[in-house]
C-alpha cells in the first residue's frame, strides 16, 4: 500500500464536492488502484425507482480519477464508456474498484467494476486519462 496514493486522495477528496455530495468514502487506495463505495439513497434514484445512471457513472469516474492521480500527476478524463448491466435499487451499496492497465508518461487506460453488496456487478467502466502537468497536491 502507498502512502503517498493515500495523500493524493486525502488532497483530492478535500476539494471534491461532488463526491462529497453524493457520500462517496475512499476505502482502499494504492498507485494505479483506488476503492470506493456510495450507498444508493433514495434522492439518486430515477423514474424507474432505481439508481440514476448519473450516478452510477458519477461512482465509477470517482475511482478512476483516484487512481489516475494516485502517483501525484495531475490527470483528467479524456474518454470513458461504461455499461449498466443490472440495477441499483434505494440502500444498496455499491463499490467501485479502479485498477490500472496501462499508464504511459501522458496516458493512461482503467478499468473500473461497480458492485452491488451481493457482489453482483452492476456496471463496467473503461476510463483513459491524461497527464496534465503539475501535480495533485500542488507540491513540486
């Protein structure tokens, strides 16, 4: 486990309203890997009384953008897809788990799975980043 993909995140997670807003807790992190979790509560679902794919994607982006920062370079989205494959429903908890395959100087490719608490997966991600300058903590 790396220290300092922890300290990325801490940095990262203290700027991120948006994963604040939506309770999203960092569970696990090292370099190119980071675990997330969100309860499903009942303002994040659809008219279809399950969880909003906003959402979804929302909980996926959150890992990916974790562990494309989780060396200290600052790294954006350039592209991502996912595929919803079974619903969320109101209490569950899904988790998100981000893991690299591939990271270049400039670019990266992850794949992230979203489970449910059964450990049924709920939706597939494939996020590819890009390195941006500086770094996350804003340290040299």
């Amino acid at each position: 486990m790396s220290h300092n993909a922890w300290h990325n995140a801490r940095v990262m997670y203290e700027n991120d309203a948006c994963s604040q807003a939506l309770g999203i807790d960092i569970v696990e992190m090292d370099e190119g890997y980071a675990m997330v979790t969100m309860t499903v509560l009942p303002q994040m679902l659809n008219g279809h009384q399950t969880c909003h794919g906003g959402q979804i994607f929302s909980l996926a982006d959150t890992a990916f953008a974790y562990a494309c920062n989780s060396q200290g370079l600052a790294a954006v989205a350039s592209a991502c897809t996912i595929d919803f494959l079974r619903p969320g429903k109101a209490g569950d908890k899904l988790t998100a788990t981000a893991r690299v395959k591939h990271q270049g100087n400039i670019a990266g490719v992850y794949d992230i799975e979203i489970v449910n608490q059964h450990q049924k997966t709920v939706a597939l991600f494939r996020g590819k980043s890009y390195r941006i300058g500086g770094s996350v903590t804003g340290e040299a």
